[in-house]
C-alpha cells in the first residue's frame, strides 16, 4: 500500500495542517510496511526537509502558474494499491490532485481542514462559492471519503450536502518530547499564553480588550505573552491597540518560536488561552494539554472534553464570556490548575496520541482499497 499526501506547504507559518500531517506520515510509517509520501509546494523554512525514514518520502514542487504542482514526472505510483489524500481546500493544487486521481482510477481522501466551516466559508464569499460550483464541490463529492477532525466538523460537512462517508479522526499528538515539567515558582509573575497564528481568525482583539477589563489587583501578578507570527500590518495593529488600553506593560507580543524555545513557552507558563472564532480542530489547543496547561478557548474550536474532563474552560465567543473566564482562572488555586493540566494531559494520552491515530488512519485507507470492514469511526 502507498499513501500520497498533498498539502500546499509545510512552512513554519503555514500553520496547524503542516505540522499534523508531517507528524502523521511519520508515525504511519514507522508503525506500518506502508510507504507513505508527501508532495507540497518549495518553502524557504519548511518544519522538515527529509523524513528518518525509509518507507517515508517528501518531494517539494515549484508552482506552476495557476497554483499546480510541476511534478516533472516524478509523481509515480501503482493505482491498484495506491491512495491520495489532500489536504485543504481553494488550493489549485487539491483539485490537482483530485484530476489526476480520477484519470487514473486511484481512490483519493480529502481533509478540508476547517476550511468548510461557517466562519470560514464567510471570508472571502464570493470566491469560495465559485470555486465550490467550478470545481470544489465535484472533487469533494467524488471523494471515497471526506475527513473530519470533531465530529462537529463532520455535521458541518453533512449540513453542506455532502454524502459521503466521512471519517471522523482527530489530529494526532507526539508525546515522544512532550513532558510537562512540575509547576514551580518560575518567576514573579504567573503567565497566560497564546500561541498559534496571529490572525484574525484566532480572537485576538477580543483578547485584548477582555485583558483590559480584567481588575488590576489580578493583574498584578500574572502577565498574557502572545507568541506567533502573522502579517505584518494585522500584527501591527494590535500592538497598537496596547497602547490605545493602556496594557502595554501587561501584554508582550514575542513572535515566533521554535523548537526549544516553544516548549520553553510551553513549560514556563500557567494557562493556555485561545478565543478562536473557528477552529475545526485546534492543534495549538491539544499541544497545550500535552504540556499540562489548563485552557481557555471558545465554542469556536471542538473541545466541549475541557469542560467534561475538568481540564479548562469551554465558552462562547466574545469578549464578556473571555474576561470572566481568564478572571476564573486567575483567581483559581495553582494547586487546581496543576490538577486541570494533569487532567487534560490524560486526556491526549488516551485519545489523541500520535499512535492512536495514525493507527485510525491506516485502518480508514485498507477499508478504502477493501482491505477490511469499514471502521466504526466512519459514519
């Protein structure tokens, strides 16, 4: 069996998609005889440049003018063992994929990635609905089957009129270098932490204006870090709105960090915040709980098990919702924020790890090529 993956970059700020899909091949062909390759567009800072594997493969592409891969041949398979799987959406490349797939009689997997959902699906409108009827809505209906990280993603999926079997798998967590350290005095102030896209998807004006409204004794002793990378001018402007309420000293935007000192980040901070308007999965959210943070995120993102597992908050979006939540758990004993973190750790050793998932995954794909029985995680 050979797995071919497209996505259309693996970039350090391309974001979640890119790193949950390089730690899926690489789990999937460690855990497997399968052979599993991914083809995405050249990057100048890709997260990786070669798999430690030998039955795992990356070819990078130039683009071509209207936004397709320039395979030059090197595209090669045998179709009656062979699965593609893009992932994304609005990317001349997926439908790409999709063409070449059907041409030569291979089954083909897509993971929209949360660019089907309602928020989403708003921003630029009109582009999105034409690309839908010209080509987009053909591809994804001539799917063997269509991905869904949360269930909710899937129901988004059906209220769209698509009828296909959807797989519903979440994105996977490699634990192997994630270990939350024991909570201790790490320095005169607690931390909150955002760290994700700095983009208008991810909250951050109300975030902003919900710290404002934060009583200052509270304050006092905690600090909010905003650690990520975004356009220039967006990220610009919310530096300026720091001044505009008065919470310059209280705010720091740190920008993009990477390897050892995100999990720095991670380790020497005391609560997670995400006040997303729409996240089909939440990489950024799941990481957290494996480093034993309790988080604050919104309704937005598909993590009602922060409530049912006592490890965060789950709200509605606004700013309201948001400052009396960061009011919550700032005021929450660091004894009960340790035990949330340890909490929402179980949870992603359980459910979300890597093994798990890629396990899930591997099992979707010999159901697809008639290997096995249909899962019971596909509905």
């Amino acid at each position: 069996m050979e797995i071919h993956h497209f996505i259309s970059s693996i970039d350090r700020f391309s974001g979640g998609p890119s790193q949950s899909t390089t730690s899926l091949i690489r789990e999937i062909a460690k855990i497997t005889d399968t052979q599993v390759y991914l083809h995405t567009g050249v990057s100048s800072n890709p997260i990786v440049n070669r798999f430690d594997n030998e039955k795992a493969f990356l070819n990078f592409y130039k683009l071509n003018r209207i936004g397709g891969f320039e395979f030059n041949g090197k595209l090669k398979f045998d179709s009656n063992s062979t699965i593609f799987h893009g992932n994304g959406l609005w990317d001349y490349m997926i439908h790409q994929m999709c063409k070449y797939a059907k041409r030569n009689g291979i089954s083909y997997v897509i993971s929209p990635r949360g660019m089907l959902e309602p928020w989403a699906l708003e921003q630029a409108r009109f582009k999105k609905l034409l690309a839908l009827f010209i080509y987009q809505l053909s591809d994804l209906r001539n799917a063997s089957c269509l991905h869904a990280t949360s269930l909710k993603e899937a129901l988004n999926y059906r209220q769209l009129g698509l009828k296909r079997p959807i797989a519903v798998i979440p994105n996977g967590i490699d634990l192997t270098d994630i270990n939350p350290p024991e909570k201790i005095n790490k320095s005169n102030k607690n931390k909150i932490l955002f760290l994700s896209r700095i983009h208008n998807g991810k909250g951050l004006e109300n975030l902003l204006l919900a710290w404002k409204n934060i009583p200052e004794y509270l304050k006092s002793s905690w600090t909010l870090e905003i650690v990520g990378d975004g356009k220039e001018s967006y990220v610009q402007g919310l530096i300026n709105q720091l001044e505009i309420l008065e919470i310059k000293d209280q705010v720091k935007f740190i920008g993009p960090l990477y390897n050892e000192e995100k999990i720095n980040a991670f380790q020497t901070s005391d609560i997670f915040v995400l006040p997303t308007y729409s996240e089909n999965f939440g990489m950024a959210i799941a990481e957290a709980m494996a480093f034993g943070l309790p988080v604050i995120t919104t309704k937005g993102a598909p993590w009602e098990e922060l409530e049912t597992h006592y490890a965060g908050w789950w709200i509605e979006i606004g700013v309201e919702p948001l400052a009396q939540a960061l009011i919550e758990a700032m005021s929450t004993p660091p004894s009960k924020l340790i035990e949330m973190g340890k909490n929402g750790r179980k949870l992603i050793e359980d459910k979300y790890s890597i093994e798990s998932v890629a396990k899930q995954m591997t099992e979707l794909y010999e159901w697809i090529l008639q290997k096995r029985d249909k899962p019971d995680f596909v509905i």
